[in-house]
C-alpha cells in the first residue's frame, strides 16, 4: 500500500503543529530535550515502518486467520512476528515513557499520530502491541517496583507482550457478574480460578511471555465491581532472576473467528482449570496489584487509554478507506456530466459527479473531525502532565473524563460509516476482495463493541461523566467550546456563522442533560443515553472543526480550502442532525423503557 493512502502527513503536521503546537511542550523539563526535528524523525521512522512492515501483511494476515497448530500452539503468518518486532526494536513503543524505564519521554499527542500510521497500515497486527503498551503502563502506574522491574520491563522492550483479561462467558460487558476467583497463599501470592472470553491478544508465540491482567474476586469480599480485584498473571512463570520458568496453569480452550482484525488471536482462556502448576498445587499463580477489591480502578487505567486507542483505530481506518476512495474516484472513470448532450462525450472521473463528492467529503468530514478529536485528547494528558498548577491538572484530567467515551464511540460509528462510503465509491468492486475497503469496513465493524458498546459507553457519559462532581465536567466542557465559539465569532463571516451554530448546540446539551436528570428517575434519564451520546458526540466534533478553521484562518491553499470545505459539510449536513435528537430527549420519551420484550 503506498504511504500516501495509509494516512496524511500533511494533515497529522497541521493538526500537531499549527493546531495544537505540540512544540510548545518542549518549553517543560520533561520534554525539553526534543523539538521539532524529534518529532518530525518519530513520524518519519512511523511511517516508513507501517509502509515497509505493517501494510504489505495486512491483507495475508486476513485471509491466513490465526489457527491452533497439531502441539497446541497459535501459528500466525511469520510476517507479524518480523513486522512487531522491528517495531520493538526501533523504540517506538517506550516512546513516551521515562527515561529509567527505557522510554525516550516524547509527548502521548506525538505518540498517538505516530501510532495512526501502524493501525491504518494493519490495525490487526498493531493491536499486539498497543494492548502490550497498555499492560505495561498500568503495571508502571499501579505495580510495586518489584512488579515493575519483573513484569513491566520485558513488555517494555518488546520480549513479552501483555492483555487485559476481564470478560467471562456468562458475564460479557457486566464485569459486577464475574466469578473468576483468586486465593491467597501463606507466600503472599493467590490462585486464580476461572474461565476469561473475548482476550485479545490471549495466546501466540510472539514473544518469550504473555502477562495477563485478570480481575478476580477474593473471598469475602463486597459484591459486585467493589469486591474486584486485579492480578498479574504470567503465561510462564518467572523466577527470581527474570528467568523463564514453567508454563502456569493458563490454558488456550479455543480461538474465536471474527468478521475483523483476524491478525489478532482472540481467545477463551481457562485459569486454574487445566494442568497443576510445578509445586503440584492447582491454580494459576497470580500477583495481586495493589490492594484488594481496587481491581476495577485500576484496570479503568488501561480501558481508558484502550479506548481512546480504540477510536484511534477507528479513525485510522475510516482515514485510509477515504484515502483509498479518493484515489479511485479521482483515476475511475464512469458516467458523463448530467448535462451533456453529445453521446460522444467521453467519460469523466468518478470525482466530477456531486454525489460521488458528497460522500468523499463526508468521510473527509468525519477521519479529519475524528482525528482533531483523538488527538487533542493525547494532548489533554501532556497538559495534564505538564500543568503547573493543581487546578489546570484538575482541569486536564477532568475534560479528558468526560471526552473518553465520546472518543471511543464517535469515531467508532462515523469512521465505520465513512469506510462505508468508501465502498459505496467504488461501487461493485467496493465489497470485492479486489479492493481493500471491504477489509477496511470487515475491520472497524468491530469497534463499536471493542472496549464497551454504544450502549455502554452512553450510560457511562449520561450517567456518570457529565453528573459527576455537580456536573463539573459538562460545565467545564461547555465553557471550553463557548470559548472558542468566541474566538470565531471575531474571525471570518462564515466561521462567525458556524460558531453561531455551535453555540445553540452546547446551550441545548447542557440544556437538555439538566432537562434528563430533572426528575430524578435514573431509568428514565438514562433510557436513550445512546441518542444523548450520537448528540453530545457530534457537538464536541463540531467544536473540534470549528477549532481547525480558526487554525486555517488567513491561510491559502488547497490544503487549507479543503479543510474548510470538510468543516462547512459538518456544519451544513452533520451538526442540525443534534436538534432532533434533543428534541427527543427532551420528551423524556419511554417508548423503548416501557416496550413489553414479548412483544418484540
């Protein structure tokens, strides 16, 4: 795949550079080593591996899905193995990590674009590594330093990889119905027993260990997700040396075959309900992190970043589709002008029709709109950690809660219906295999379920996000996009108008969330959390264009008029979708709440 159409340097250095001044972070002690020549070598490096490694396996890796071999163990196509660890070995993944761990310190902002190019490239064959990521850095944020130097330092090098194991057949999303249970030992450590579903990354033979993160409950403890606790739990045992010792009783039960990502192994796993461990007793060896029922606190360290990821993802691959589109459209040709007379007019470009525009700018609508949104969330934790006061980092952490879920769940619905639209571009030979932009849509359809439904997701902004603290993190994004609305209203005529436009969307969110939770029916208000969350969804991405056209003010181009062009279809076509549903949720309407289920 040429680099070109795997994603846009050039739009990822106005994003970085004239939007978000990622530069100005190196004026901080903990990024003061780098500039703009580092971050510009960290997209260069990104972007000539994703090219040269990740893109060519992408379309092998989906038709060669991972499979359990005669002695039991995952065989995947070699090229994964080569393409992760070059990437392992060239330090991308520790990038932003402290010095003492191996880590280079960059900024997340720049390590979130450069990561775009490898989930765009492959985002079945990345997922290794970006769950690996996460393992590591909730280890690095909760783990002992013992548990840190043990566990997190070979992820961190790329000789083991790590997941995040919480799902169980029974209990899906509804982590208060787990029964995986852990018991203590007089040494300190417990034995874990239970049957984990839906692990990515579960099981292969991609490095010398695989650390699971498991949630487990104690006995004793409270019910449901407060007597949760969370445990390392390693493939293969390790000794005091950091040697690889004996298999733990971790065991693969099956693979599980999905539409998408078929690079990824996703698994079912047993612990504790296959062979004994070496000392004979039966149970997986795990390692308690922390204290006792704090698990879910703890592993919210890694779902939080996993589902920022998770938009990215979606995002990357809504980007390439519309990369992919455009160049078929613009070299296809089909058709002839609505107006032409002569029958000997010869055919035009796919691209010269309007409608076949429509749908090219409404996928350059959403993959730029997403992501200006998945970035700036990258860059609220840089903020965060740069901050020089309490209240700014207060500020930080509390405008990236409340934009988690919108950051999963916006780019995972409009990025799948951009690759959509990159099918319906190419037409019939759009859902052939003779193109990629079905793998592409095959791949993101399971993004909207990855790291929490819509649903779920909903009820998590609705029910919590905006309520929590008397509201202050709705109160605090509300005044952000006012700010900028403000900022626009003195810029150009018809950013002026945008802003206006926006201006009565964030009045109404706010609005309408005081109008849902005025009653104090918790059912009631959280009924449609789904409709709540595609209206705040798009608000927040109108304010992320809106951002973008004041960072393109006064500037000429055809980059420029293209981003301008892409903000005036959301503005004209996406954003006066919000008011039907405000409308709805303002009736406080019951029709689903009050639905008899035998009537379905």
């Amino acid at each position: 795949m040429p680099r070109s159409l795997i994603m846009s340097r050039r739009d990822l250095e106005f994003l970085l550079y004239e939007w978000l001044d990622v530069t100005s972070l190196t004026s901080h002690e903990r990024f003061a080593e780098h500039g703009r020549e580092t971050f510009d070598a960290v997209l260069d490096l990104s972007e000539s591996i994703a090219t040269e490694q990740f893109a060519p396996l992408n379309r092998a890796a989906d038709l060669h899905e991972p499979s359990v071999g005669p002695d039991g163990r995952v065989v995947l196509i070699p090229e994964i193995a080569k393409a992760l660890t070059i990437y392992s070995e060239s330090g991308l993944p520790a990038s932003t990590l402290d010095h003492e761990l191996g880590g280079m310190q960059l900024p997340l902002t720049l390590h979130q674009a450069a990561s775009m190019y490898f989930q765009a490239a492959s985002t079945g064959a990345f997922a290794y590594a970006f769950l690996a990521a996460g393992n590591a850095n909730l280890v690095v944020a909760h783990g002992s330093a013992e548990q840190i130097e043990q566990y997190a330092r070979p992820v961190i090098e790329g000789r083991w990889y790590g997941t995040m194991c919480l799902s169980e057949p029974q209990a899906g999303s509804s982590l208060a119905d787990i029964t995986t249970k852990a018991i203590r030992q007089p040494d300190d450590t417990y034995r874990l027993f239970g049957t984990k579903m839906w692990i990515s990354a579960g099981d292969h033979e991609l490095g010398e260990n695989i650390v699971h993160l498991v949630l487990a409950r104690t006995p004793g403890g409270p019910a449901g997700v407060k007597g949760i606790s969370l445990f390392i739990v390693p493939k293969h045992l390790v000794g005091q040396d950091g040697g690889i010792g004996e298999r733990n009783d971790v065991s693969l039960v099956g693979l599980n075959h999905k539409m998408g990502y078929r690079a990824t192994t996703n698994t079912l796993l047993n612990f504790g309900e296959g062979a004994t461990t070496p000392d004979g007793q039966p149970g997986a060896v795990g390692y308690l992190i922390g204290q006792e029922n704090r698990g879910l606190t703890y592993m919210f360290h890694m779902m939080n970043e996993a589902r920022i990821s998770v938009g990215g993802g979606a995002v990357a691959l809504g980007y390439t589709g519309y990369l992919h589109a455009l160049e078929y459209a613009g070299t296809r040709t089909q058709g002839r002008p609505v107006g032409a007379k002569d029958p000997a007019t010869p055919p035009v470009p796919l691209i010269d029709h309007p409608d076949v525009r429509r749908m090219l700018l409404a996928q350059k609508s959403f993959a730029e709109g997403g992501l200006g949104l998945i970035l700036f969330c990258a860059n609220l934790v840089d903020r965060e950690r740069t901050a020089t006061t309490d209240a700014q980092r207060a500020d930080a952490a509390r405008l990236l809660d409340v934009l988690t879920p919108i950051a999963k769940s916006w780019p995972s619905q409009w990025c799948l219906a951009a690759n959509d639209l990159a099918i319906q571009v190419h037409g019939g030979y759009g859902y052939t295999r003779d193109y990629p932009v079905e793998q592409f849509y095959r791949d993101n359809r399971l993004n909207p379920i990855h790291e929490g439904t819509h649903g779920i997701q909903g009820l998590d902004l609705l029910g919590r996000k905006v309520t929590a603290e008397d509201g202050a993190g709705l109160a605090l994004l509300a005044r952000t996009i006012r700010s900028t609305v403000e900022r626009a209203s003195a810029s150009t005529t018809e950013a002026a108008g945008q802003a206006a436009a926006l201006a009565v969307a964030v009045d109404r969110l706010v609005a309408v969330t005081e109008r849902l939770w005025a009653g104090g029916d918790a059912s009631e208000a959280l009924a449609n959390a789904t409709v709540y969350l595609e209206a705040a969804g798009h608000v927040v991405v109108a304010w992320i264009w809106l951002e973008q056209v004041l960072a393109a003010a006064g500037k000429s181009g055809a980059f420029y008029e293209g981003k301008r062009a892409a903000a005036r279809y959301f503005f004209r076509f996406e954003l006066p979708t919000v008011h039907w549903r405000f409308d709805l949720l303002a009736t406080l309407d019951r029709t689903t709440l009050d639905l008899d289920p035998s009537t379905l």
